[in-house]
C-alpha cells in the first residue's frame, strides 16, 4: 500500500477535530482517526485484484507422429490407384 502523505493526514486530523467540537487534549486520537480513515480510502478505491487468466490446456503429446500416422494411415500423398 502507498504511503499517505502527512499533509493529507493533517488535514483530515483537523477536519475530525472540527467535526468534534474542537476538544483539547485529543490530537494524537484525532491523529490515529485520521490515519485509518485515509488507509482505509486508499484500499477501497484501489482496482480488484484479476486472478491470473486460466493457463492454456496442455498439448497432447502424439510421440512425434502426424496426426495422419496417429490415426493409422500414412501422411505421404496418394498415388493415382483407387481403392483397393
């Protein structure tokens, strides 16, 4: 997570100081507020996660064979005979 600027922490202390009636004695708390009220902006407006796209399916292996030979008949061109 990025860090927050200490300005953008300041303000918002302030911000919770005035929001609470200026009360004295309470600046570390306003502080702390502050603070975790920023971070916790900073993760919701942070893009979802994506999972990993699904990996491609594995190749079958055919042992080095045409897929013709993989099937049982030859690769090589036909000659002009007919069926036998």
């Amino acid at each position: 997570m990025g860090e927050i600027p200490e300005e953008a922490i300041r303000m918002r202390a302030y911000h919770i100081w005035e929001r609470e009636g200026r009360p004295h004695g309470r600046d570390h708390e306003h502080w702390v507020q502050a603070r975790i009220e920023l971070d916790a902006e900073v993760v919701r407006l942070q893009p979802p996660r994506r999972a990993a796209p699904p990996a491609p399916p594995q190749a079958r292996s055919n042992g080095g064979k045409s897929p013709a030979a993989k099937q049982g008949r030859s690769s090589a061109p036909r000659s002009g005979r007919g069926k036998r």
